[in-house]
C-alpha cells in the first residue's frame, strides 16, 4: 500500500464575503454594518474608498481622510 502525502489544508481560494458579517447584533437584532443602497435598497460593496451598488450600479464616493 502507498501512502500518500498528507494533503495541506486547502487554500482559501479568494474572499467570500459571509452574509452575516455585514450584520452586527446588538440586543438579538442584527443591524447592517454597511450602508444599503438609497436606489434599490441592496448592501453596497466598499472597495477603494467608494461604495458601489452591485444592482443598480449606484455609486458614492467616500471622502478621502487626510
Ligand atoms: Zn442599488
């Protein structure tokens, strides 16, 4: 019988963004971290200093702290 090497432990491959990570629970309600979008209502996605609205496209640019 051959024995195998023992496999790493698979690399997570890229970033899911876990549902309930937008939510944060306080006093058993889960509250949304992220902004939703004032269009359809959806969560917006942050990435580079602007939040984006996957559904409707909708853009807003956060303000550069410097
Ligand atoms: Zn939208």
């Amino acid at each position: 019988m051959i024995t195998m090497p023992k496999k790493p432990k698979s690399k997570s491959k890229g970033k899911k963004v876990k549902r309930w990570e937008l939510y944060e629970v306080k006093d058993g309600k889960a509250s949304l971290k992220n902004k939703v979008c004032p269009k359809c209502t959806s969560i917006l996605a942050e990435n580079k200093g602007r939040k984006y609205c996957g559904k409707c496209r909708y853009t807003e640019i956060l303000k550069k702290s410097e």
